[in-house]
C-alpha cells in the first residue's frame, strides 16, 4: 500500500464524501475513487458502504483508518527527522506583532518537545499584513487572525476572542457596560494603511469606511486613542495602556485566531505545526 493512496483513504473516511475529500486533496473525483478501489482490491474487501445516504467505513475500513494513520505520522516523524540530522528541518511561522497569547506560548512548548531539533524562524508582522508574509512566500505558516484574503490558502480557525471599542477612560462612552457599533457612529477611528487587505480593514473598522489617523502596530492603535481621543476595536482580554479602557461590542463577531498556509503544501512540519496549534489553543 502506498502512503500516498492512504493519505486519500484517510480523507475520504474523514470527510465521508468522495467531492468533499478530492477538493480537500486539491484533485478530482474519478481518479480518487480509481484509487479507492484499487485500494479496496488490495485489502480485499469493501472500505466503504456506498449508498443513497451517503459514504460511511466498514468495519474493515475502521481498521485501517486507524492503522493508516499511525503510518502516514510514523513516516512524517521520518521525514522530519531526516531533514533534522541533514540540518535541513526549520520551520518560519509568521505571527503578528501584538501576539503575547498563551495559545501560542502553550504551541512553542509543545512544538520544540516533538520537533527538538527544528529551527523554527520567526516572523513578526504589523497590523497591516494580516497573513504574516504568508501571500509574499516569506513564510511557511502564519499564525495569525482572519479575516483575510484566502486565495491559494488553506485556514484552520483554532479561537474564536470576542472584541470591544478601546476608549480613553474619560471618554463619556467608557462608563457604559457594553456598547453597539452604531454607539460609534461619527466617531474617528484609527485605521489602516492604504492597500490592507480590504476584508482585514472592514473587520477591524466594523463594515464602515472610516476616517482618522492611519496605525500600523497595536501601540499606534492606542497612542492614536490615548493623544487624540480617536476609537477602534481591540481584543475585549487584551489589557489597556493606563489611561484605556475597553468596553465590550455586542454586535460585532469575535476574532477568529487562525493557522494558515498554502494549498498543496505538504510539508510535514507545517502538518505538525498545525495539528500541534489545534490541540494548544484548546485549552
């Protein structure tokens, strides 16, 4: 059995749905289930039952998903520990610069005690780059939020963080317990630069064009609240500088922290790197 062939086993008894599990390997339908078959015919017996209600395993399917995962990590560790011992294994994740999440100290822990010997390089983005250098090729995987531009890629929600308005603390808003975005109304927010990705830009300016000062890192964001008495959006859990208060934004979706990377890339420490961020930041 060939790992390639069992890596497509595996997405289809995850997705159940041959459509689902060919988009997710970035092929088409007939030669995965060419391939399933072929499969079916070398384990000698069904996989799948295949009905009008959909896909589901056979008890000799249920077997071999377990087994054939066990060999798909066994021969990624492999991989990467060739790569380690030819010193050739690192690794560039991208972060934003305002990232002080235990989330991601929880995944640096993690990561260093599975990957020991993997150089992992990173790379700190402002605010106006929300994947990181992720489109720019400058890195391997970004952890970092949405939403973004997601053409060529592939994004794992892992949080999803509710948001507040930042205000100065004498602002008249600040004694209020939550607040709406229409509360806001009129206001000068800070905003980001000409050419931020326009998804990134709605999100963190509430869906409304908006006029004040431009920011490029989170401490532009609150000087620009703290000198000039301007509004934006933060994190509600992220703690003010003295003299700010934020107040919670009851109509505004949270902020969702997401790894990505780009479609078809089969690094296995990008793999890794994300399976390890799903298990840290569910704690």
């Amino acid at each position: 059995m060939e790992l390639r062939t069992l890596r497509y086993f595996v997405a289809v008894a995850e997705e159940l749905h041959f459509g689902r599990a060919a988009a997710r390997l970035h092929m088409s339908q007939p030669p995965l289930s060419r391939a399933i078959k072929q499969l079916e015919t070398e384990a000698g017996a069904a996989l799948f039952d295949r009905s009008s209600a959909g896909v589901t395993l056979t008890p000799v399917g249920a077997v071999l998903l377990d087994e054939a995962r066990a060999l798909l990590d066994q021969a990624d560790r492999v991989r990467v520990r060739v790569a380690a011992a030819a010193g050739a294994a690192t690794l560039t994740v991208g972060m934003l610069g305002d990232s002080t999440d235990p989330g991601a100290s929880r995944l640096a822990g993690a990561y260093r005690r599975l990957h020991p010997r993997v150089e992992v390089r990173i790379r700190e983005a402002g605010l106006t780059d929300p994947t990181c250098g992720l489109h720019a090729g400058l890195v391997d995987v970004a952890l970092t939020r949405g939403p973004f531009d997601e053409t060529g890629l592939t994004v794992h929600a892992l949080r999803a963080d509710p948001v507040g308005a930042l205000l100065r603390a004498d602002d008249p808003l600040a004694r209020h317990g939550s607040l709406k975005l229409a509360d806001l109304a009129g206001r000068r927010w800070f905003r980001f630069p000409e050419g931020t990705d326009p998804r990134w830009q709605s999100y963190w300016n509430g869906g409304e064009p908006r006029e004040g000062p431009v920011v490029r890192a989170v401490q532009e964001c609150q000087q620009a609240v703290l000198w000039n008495g301007t509004v934006g959006m933060t994190l509600l859990d992220h703690e003010p500088a003295a003299g700010l208060t934020v107040v919670p934004l009851t109509d505004m979706p949270p902020s969702r922290v997401v790894a990505a990377w780009n479609e078809g890339d089969t690094n296995p420490l990008i793999r890794s790197f994300v399976d390890t961020a799903i298990a840290a930041y569910r704690h």
